[in-house]
C-alpha cells in the first residue's frame, strides 16, 4: 500500500546526488585574485600571456594556488590578500612598463576556490549581491544635454553636404546652443534651402528669421526626436558598459538605468575601485584617416617620425604587423556613422574580412573619399584617452558606396570578430560623470553573510526541535524533508547561476517556513485519519493524498505572488522573487515526494503496523 516503485527511489536519489554536487562549491568560499585583461583591440588573451603571468610570480618569488584562462582574462588565485596586493603590483610593473600607454588591466578580484573537477563539471558557486560579497557602486549622470548638442554637430555637417549636393548657396551654416542656424542671401534659396532640408530631416522644426541684411533659418530637433535621442543616448552607455566591465571579469554585474538620465553601475568583489573608476570613465571614439603614404615610404622621413618629429599635419602610429605607419591628423569619419559591423569574407580571394554599414550620411562621405582615394591607404584608429591606435589600414580599391564597406587584408578569421565586436562596441553616445559611490568591504560583506546564514539557522534549529517534539519520528522526517529543500534550493541557485543577496538570504528563511506548513499539513492530516479510525496504512495513505491538494493550492497562490514580484520588480524584489519562487518549487518535491518516500522506506513493508510515532493522538 505505501510502497514506491523502484524509479521514484532511484529519482530521488539522484535528484539528492545532483543537488549535493552542485551545492558543494558554496562551501569553498572565495580566495583573493588578479586579473589581467587586455586594454587594446591589437592586444590578445592567449596562453602566452598566461605563460608570462606565470613567469613574472615565478621571478618575483610569489606562490599562488592556480592560474586560469578563458578567452577575456588571466586570473592567478591566492592564499591571502598581502600576497595579492604584492603580485598585482609585479604584473603592473612587468606587463606595462609605461603607465600612460598601457596595454592591459591587472585588477585585483576574488575567483572560486572550488576543486577543478568540480569546474569542470559546471558546478560553480551562486553570485552574491554586493550587499554579502563587497564592492563598488557608481550612480552615473549621463550629459544629456551633450548628446543632443553631439546629434546638432553632426547634424549641421549633413546640412552642409546636402546643400553642396542641391547646389543651394548659403552664407554659412553653424551650431547656436540648441539650434543650427543658416544664412541666405535672398528668400529664393532659403526656400529652397527649406524644401531640401525638410525631405532629408524629418526631425527638424524651423523658424525663418531676419538677422540685419541675411535671412535666417533656424533648425531645432523636434520633442519627440529629442527624446528618442536621449534614449538611444542611454541605451548606447549601458551597452557599452557592459562590455568595458567585462575587463574587469566581474561576475553577475548590475548596470541598469535609474530615472530619465541616470545608471546605476554595482560591481560585486571588486576591490580595486580606483581601477573600477578608470575603466567606466574612459572615452573611446572610432576615426577613419587617410594615410600620408607619401612620406610612409621615405626612410628619412619615418627616422624623424619615430624619434617624435613627424611631418606637419600627421602622426606616427605603429599598426599591428609592426610596421611603421604615418596617419593624416584630417578625421574623415568617425565611429557616430556606423550602424553596424560584422565579420565575413572577401567575395574575391575569400580571406576574412569585416563588412561595415553606414547611415547615409557616412555613406556620402565615404563614397567621396574612396572615389578621390583609390590606390591608397586608409586607417581606422580607436582613440582612447587622447591616444590613437591602428586597429586596420587597408588599402582602397575602388569607389565605396551604398553604406557598404568591407575592411580586408592581414586579418585571421579571430581578428576580423574581434575587430567586428570593437566597431560594435563604438563609444559613449554621451558623456557621463560619476555622482555617487560607494564601497563595501569583503569584511562587511563577509558579516552580512554570517548574520544572513545565522539567523537562516536558528530558525531551521528552531523548526526542526518543534517538529521531532511535536510530532516525534514524523517530526524527524519533516525535518529531512525540509533539509532536502535547502539543499535543493541552493542547488538551483547554483546551476542557474543566480546573484544571492541579503534579500535572498530573507526568502530562504520564508521559504523554510512555507516548506514545514507542508509536512505540518501532511501529519495532522494523518493524525485526523487515526483519529477517525483508519489503521495506520490507510492513514499515511490518505493524509498525503488528501493534503495534497490544499499544499498545492497555498503553494500555487504563492507562486503568484511571487512571479507578480519578479516580473514587475527591480533590484533586490527581483532577487527576493526568484529564490522565494524556486523555494515553492523545491518544497513541492521535498515535503510531498522525499518525505513519503523516507516513510515508505520505514514503514512500507510493515504489514501488521500497531502505530504510528506522530505524537499525541487522542483516539475515538
């Protein structure tokens, strides 16, 4: 009668074994760590940094437990943080020798202390939130204001291109605060003017004014175009963001926007906040120059450039197969005309390349300077920190046009993705200013996790003395039961790779006291049975089947809620939402399905049962 086939014990076990192997990296904790992570695009992350990782501790004497690889970074792990501290200071030194040009970020971190097999087989420890592993917090300020003032300049440059191509003469075309203004000699062609703007820039309202002798017309962006602007302007940060802090290898960081013109950055364990600062503030913008390949072929010339003297009006940059390279100071296009970029293959001799689109003012320009160009060379350079450097400098074959570019030409099938993603990436659509910080310590973390891990057992201890006295053996099962939802609950946590935070720690707690109303559920209804008469069988029967459906009413009415939180909340009632409906979950499984079959191991195959150990019951 209370007998489980044969595959719901093998399922249980194995659910248990699962959830054991995935909960044990929790247990290992966090040791201190340095990262290094490449700064530039010509730069890589290979097992050759690795290997000199390696030897500059090997040289300098500094023992750690492991070096680790992945494609963005070279983590080496340590007994303590004095041994940290004095490593991350022997790779600065030895990896960039010239602080103003450096080549990668070494950034001190905390890694896993987890065995490699456990790595190995994906089991890997939950995130912890700020609040428990320490950190920084940025509250970011984006200019909104530069970004339409960014939008305006580039604007009044389009202008100028349009009415060169209508033929339509003008006094002069300039930025005044927020509007462009364009001088006309007569009415005639500022009519015109207006006809031809209006077509080719919908975002535009004007005014017609009367300066003195000139006719003026003033261009202003229209609410809406501004606003989508703004908008844009946020989103094109936080992307961007996303993708500077992944050199800092941060785990599960949180970049959102706060309010109409603010980011909220939180980067759990990093320790290096100066470097943190560093990293979000830089300002990185795409050019494309021409280069001087005139006086890139004189020997003399390129003697004098190197030592610091080069020609008037370029500048001497080194590109990525070591040549020497001399690059006209003229921007011809920046990165603000790129709409996207991907990698591929040259139609003609099928070596990787990467293909560009322009918007359409990029696209006229383009198309102008390869036509006047052909047979030369191009440069696209990222300039970071008011310093450039050739990502590419290809050669142009012919006229360009449609908005369709292709870079070929020395690139392997990595450099042209990873060239690809760097023109993605572009740069700040506005610019930003960091308003608030702050930083928790890992002792302050450390504290809150003993007090979040403290008061989770003590009211464990507390239940599970109430359960085994209250309701004896059954009690005792309760409590197995309520020890598998724990073990379970962590270890979804971890194969999910959820972020934990103090919020977290308060749904767990819950979530204890939810799973033991369950088993509380089951053995009163067990005890009304023997009350009423049943033989002790036929009671353990019909208290689980009967119990079910009012535990799977409260449960679902609570994963209601609890998804209500996840979807509508942000921030720390999303981290509640999440544990506190996976702890619905698992209660489920371990107070109804764990809890009969520890029962039925013990009194399944008892057929002449006088009683049961569930405490006092008052028989009829």
């Amino acid at each position: 009668m209370n007998r489980y086939p044969l595959w719901k014990y093998i399922l249980i076990a194995v659910v248990l074994a699962l959830g054991l192997l995935y909960t044990l990296p929790n247990f290992f904790g966090e040791a201190p760590a340095v990262q290094v992570s490449s700064i530039k695009a010509t730069v890589k992350v290979d097992a050759r940094l690795l290997a000199r990782v390696e030897e500059i501790l090997k040289a300098e004497g500094i023992a750690h437990q492991g070096l680790f690889a992945d494609q963005n970074s070279v983590r080496a792990r340590f007994g303590d943080t004095e041994t940290q501290i004095k490593a991350k200071d022997a790779v600065e030194r030895a990896l960039n020798p010239d602080a103003e040009n450096a080549a990668y970020v070494v950034a001190l971190n905390l890694i896993s202390r987890s065995p490699a097999w456990l790595t190995a087989m994906h089991a890997l420890p939950m995130y912890l939130g700020l609040d428990l592993r320490g950190g920084v917090h940025f509250l970011l300020q984006v200019d909104m204001k530069g970004a339409l003032t960014k939008r305006l300049d580039a604007t009044a440059a389009d202008l100028r291109s349009l009415m060169r191509d209508k033929g339509v003469r003008h006094g002069g075309i300039v930025r005044e605060r927020d509007q462009i203004a364009i001088r006309f000699r007569d009415a005639e062609m500022r009519n015109k003017a207006r006809a031809a703007i209006e077509s080719a820039q919908p975002d535009l309202l004007f005014t017609e004014l009367q300066d003195g002798a000139d006719l003026k017309l003033a261009a202003t962006l229209k609410p809406e175009a501004q606003k989508r602007i703004q908008e844009f302007a946020i989103k094109q940060n936080i992307t961007t963001l996303h993708n500077r802090i992944n050199e800092l290898g941060v785990a599960e960081p949180v970049i959102q926007q706060q309010g109409a013109d603010r980011i909220v950055v939180q980067l759990p364990g990093v320790q290096d906040t100066a470097k943190a600062k560093d990293i979000l503030g830089r300002t990185a913008t795409l050019e494309v120059r021409l280069v001087d390949d005139e006086n890139s072929q004189n020997p003399a010339v390129m003697e004098e450039a190197a030592k610091g003297n080069p020609p008037a009006g370029t500048e001497y940059y080194v590109e990525r197969s070591g040549g020497p390279l001399l690059v006209k100071k003229q921007v011809v296009l920046t990165g603000d005309r790129l709409t996207d970029a991907q990698p591929g293959f040259d139609n003609q001799n099928h070596e990787p390349a990467v293909h560009l689109t322009l918007d359409s003012a990029g696209a006229r320009i383009f198309k102008d300077v390869t036509r006047d160009n052909v047979g030369k060379r191009m440069a696209i350079l990222l300039i970071e920190k008011g310093k450039g450097e050739v990502i590419t400098a290809p050669v142009i074959r012919t006229e360009i046009g449609g908005g369709r570019v292709q870079i070929s030409g020395r690139m392997s099938t990595v450099e042209a993705n990873d060239v690809a993603l760097l023109l993605r990436a572009g740069s700040l659509a506005a610019p930003m200013e960091i308003v608030e910080e702050r930083t928790i310590g890992p002792s302050l973390g450390a504290e809150n996790i003993e007090r979040g891990f403290n008061s989770t057992l003590y009211g464990f201890i507390a239940i599970a003395v109430f359960m085994v006295i209250y309701y004896l053996l059954f009690g005792l099962i309760s409590v197995l039961a309520l020890s598998t939802n724990l073990l379970l609950l962590i270890a979804l946590l971890s194969m999910l790779q959820a972020t934990l935070t103090l919020p977290g720690i308060a749904a767990i707690a819950l979530t204890l006291g939810m799973a033991i109303d369950a088993n509380v559920l089951i053995n009163e209804r067990i005890r009304e049975e023997l009350r009423n008469g049943a033989t002790p069988q036929a009671a353990i029967t019909a208290g689980y089947e009967r119990a079910f459906g009012t535990i799977l009413d409260s449960n679902v009415t609570s994963l209601i809620a609890g998804l209500a939180l996840l979807i509508f909340g942000s921030g720390p009632v999303r981290g509640f939402a999440v544990v506190h409906c996976l702890g619905i979950l698992t209660s489920m499984f371990s107070s109804v399905v764990v809890s009969r079959g520890i029962v039925n191991l013990i009194y399944g195959s008892r057929r002449k049962l006088a009683r049961l150990s569930i405490g006092n019951v008052a028989w009829k």
